[in-house]
C-alpha cells in the first residue's frame, strides 16, 4: 500500500483544522442612517462565533495528525 496519498491527506486536513481555528467566523454590522437633520445610528453589533466550527476543526486537526503518524509509521525505510 503507498502511504503518500495517506500523509497528502493527513497534511491537508491538519492545514484545514488550522483554518477553521484562526478563521473568524463571526458576522459584523453596523450602520449609520441619516433621517432629515437628526443622524439616526442603527445596526447590529454582533460577534457570534459558530462553536460547531471549533469542534469540527478540532475533529479534522486531530484526524489529519493520525493520517500523517500512521503514514509516516506504514511508510518504507
């Protein structure tokens, strides 16, 4: 069996673990209306993450750290 795909793989998921923890995943809006002299501020401040991304994140970090370990580990001498 050829472990390099194995490792390719295992490396790709371990850079898409790596994504998904540092990529912001939050939405950001504010605003500002102008209704005749009086400026009106309206918006929405919010900064929710999605803490599915995390623990998927986390899935596939630790999945890729296996795949390249037991690749490395099956790979020839």
């Amino acid at each position: 069996m050829n472990t390099k795909p194995m490792i390719q793989v295992g490396i790709a998921f371990v850079l898409l673990g790596i994504v998904a923890f540092t990529y912001h995943w939050g939405n950001d809006m504010s605003g500002e209306i102008d209704v005749g002299a009086n400026p009106i501020q309206a918006g929405v401040d919010s900064n929710k993450t999605m803490p599915i991304t995390y623990v998927l994140g986390g899935v596939v970090l630790v999945g890729g750290i296996i795949l390249v370990a037991v690749g490395v580990k099956k790979s020839p001498q």
